[in-house]
C-alpha cells in the first residue's frame, strides 16, 4: 500500500510516495520511494503503476536469489505439474541429497564453472556411477537452463562440464551368476511363497520392483503370454488413489513375452490367490487386483521387499545385492541365451538402445569373449583329431 507526502521544493508545493513491499526471495519488508510530482494525483498514478510491476516482480527480479530458494521454486513452478510423477520425484532427490548438501548456502548468480566442475569430481569420488552422476547433472544444468530464461544468470555453469569416467571397480555391475539363481529361488520359497514368486516374476520379465508391485491381472494375458507394462506402485503413496503412478518414462511402457514355465507359474499362483479370496471374504484387497501381494492381497511395502530379499540372500549363502540386479541377471540371461541388444532395449524399456548397450557393454564383450573361448577348445579338439 503506497503512502503519499506533500512538501516544499522551491517554494512549491511537490508530493512523493512511499511503497512498503516484501521481498519474495528474503521474505524481509523494503521500501520504495519517489520524489518531485506535481500533484497527489500524478503520485497516485506513479505509485499505482510501481505497484503493478513490484507485484509482477519487474523490479525484484535482479535481486540476488539463493540457489536454494532458485531450485525450489523451479520445481514448484515449472516441473511439478509438467513432468511425470516419477521425474519430478528424481529431480527432488537430486537437489535434497546431492545438489544443496554441496551447494549449501551459494547465491544462484555466484555459481561458477570450476565450482560446477568440482562438484561434479566429488560425486565422482564418493563412488557413483558415470550414469548417476549424468542424472545429478541433468537436474542442475536443466534449472539452470530455465534461471538463464528468467534472466537470472547471462550463462550456464553447467555447460561445459565433464563427467568424469568412473572406475570399473566403483560402477560393476551387480547381477546374481546364473549357477547362484536356483539356489536363491529354493532359499526364497523356503522364506516366504509371497516373496519368492515376486522374485521370480522379476527375473523372468526384468521388470522394475515397481512395475512388478502395480501389475494387476488383468495386465496379464496368460493365453498369450504377455504381459502389458503400463504403471508402477508408489510405495511412499499417501492414499490408495495415489497408488498407481506412471512407469518411469514413456517408453517403460511395453509388452512383454513370458516364458511358457513362468506362465504355469501364474496360473498356479492364481489359485492360490483365488483361495486366499475365498477364505478371507471382505477381508481380502478385491479393489486392488494385485498380481504379486500379500496374502491379503494388499501391497507389498518396499521395506519388507528389501528385508525378505537380503535375508534370502543370506540363507541361500550368496553375496549381498540389491533387489535391482534381479533386472541386471534378467538382462545377462538374455544376452546369454543369444538376444541382440535392440531386444533387450525393447524388453526393459530403456528409452534407447545406446543406454542399454552403455550397461552392459562390458558383459556383453566377456559373453561374446567366453563364446570364442570355447570355440577356441572346440577347435582345437577337432584339429588334433
């Protein structure tokens, strides 16, 4: 609300005003004033006018602004309602757990490459993958991106930058050796029926915990054999509306063929679910229309899937893995079963094939190195006959 005051300048009556505001960036009240009008209604229309621009923020807009305060509001105004829950989500993390921890209290406008740069070195050191860190960065250089939009920076310090190559020994890739899966699966059967036909699904289908947690029967063709990927569980989900999320990019979304064994699987397990149905009435989830459940048929927490999967582990005497490198093994089976890398693509829903090969370039080359190898042996036999 402007204020007005009337006064002498040379020997003239003259009026300014005074506009009291609070900053949107410091939250703390400033002032604005202005001299040397010839009439109250001159002021007024002056003051009017400033008021307008204070409250579209033409004036504040050069004010410096935290990173912090810059990234939060870049999420909330310009990602929250045009990206998928799950990018959203991502974004998020990265700023909460990697970006601000470094960052701490640094104003946008004091970000510099070299700053940028060893930041990025950092992650490096603490032992992420090359493709974890590309993702870290790709929030940053996206917000900044927009901050030069705004016109909040005249260039990005993120630009640049070079992502490190991390060392083998931190980014190997974790799967279960195809001789340790029987055993895995006899430990997880002897643990709990839920968990090992859950842990079987994933290493027939390679799907993600998430995708396999929302699947519903009815994404189930079982005459055909095929399975229409098309959500995932929210396992931090508040409401039961809230469940159900979109799969984590648009090409997550897939179908899939499966194994004539793994469909007999199905179909036993929907027998037992059928008689858990029967036994618990009213009691059983019904609305849900889970695949993979608790006996109940509600959901199964991401807590009790990261328990029941390291305590099988443990039993079965293998080495600890996260429940993820079942979609790892699943991808290692196919390579060694023969399937090129554009099906694997396909089958996992990876946006493009250069991802895919970027993962498991490695154990591609020792597939590719042990099959010579044995031609190798072969020939080698045949040539002394």
């Amino acid at each position: 609300m402007a204020s007005f005051r009337k006064y002498k300048k040379g020997g003239k009556d003259a009026w300014s005003y005074r506009i009291r505001y609070k900053d949107p960036f410091t939250g703390e009240f400033k002032e604005k004033t202005k001299r040397g009008f010839t009439s109250k209604k001159e002021a007024s229309l002056a003051a009017a006018e400033e008021e307008l621009k204070l409250a579209n923020k033409d004036e504040v807009e050069n004010v410096p602004v935290s990173l912090e305060h810059f990234l939060y509001d870049w999420l909330s105004l310009y990602k929250k309602s045009n990206v998928r829950k799950n990018t959203f989500q991502l974004h998020q993390r990265n700023i909460a757990t990697h970006i601000l921890p470094h960052f701490k209290k640094v104003m946008l406008k004091d970000i510099k490459p070299i700053m940028y740069q060893k930041f990025i070195h950092k992650l490096a050191a603490k032992g992420y993958s090359k493709r974890t860190i590309e993702i870290i960065h790709s929030t940053m250089n996206n917000a900044m991106k927009k901050a030069i939009q705004l016109n909040k920076l005249k260039s990005n310090p993120c630009e640049h930058v070079v992502i490190p190559n991390v060392s083998k020994n931190t980014e190997e890739l974790k799967y279960m050796r195809t001789e340790d899966i029987p055993r895995f699966l006899q430990a997880a059967y002897q643990y709990n029926y839920v968990y090992y036909i859950f842990f079987k699904g994933l290493l027939n289908t390679g799907m993600r915990k998430g995708e396999a947690a929302a699947l519903q029967w009815k994404d189930i063709d079982l005459k055909e054999q095929q399975i229409h990927i098309n959500k995932t569980l929210d396992f931090s989900a508040k409401t039961r509306e809230d469940l159900f999320g979109d799969t984590k990019t648009f090409t997550s979304k897939r179908t899939i063929s499966i194994p004539k064994s793994f469909t007999d699987d199905l179909l036993k397990h929907k027998r037992w679910q059928n008689e858990n149905k029967l036994a618990l009435q009213d009691l059983y989830k019904h609305d849900l229309d889970l695949v993979f459940a608790k006996a109940d048929g509600d959901f199964l927490p991401k807590s009790t899937l990261f328990n029941a999967f390291s305590r099988i582990l443990v039993r079965a005497e293998l080495p600890h893995l996260d429940i993820h490198s079942l979609r790892h093994t699943h991808a290692v089976l196919l390579m060694e079963s023969g399937a090129n890398m554009k099906y694997i693509q396909t089958r996992l829903g990876h946006k493009d094939m250069q991802t895919t090969a970027n993962i498991y370039s490695h154990i591609s080359k020792k597939i590719n190195q042990d099959s010579i190898n044995q031609f190798d042996y072969y020939m080698s036999n045949v040539l002394e006959q």
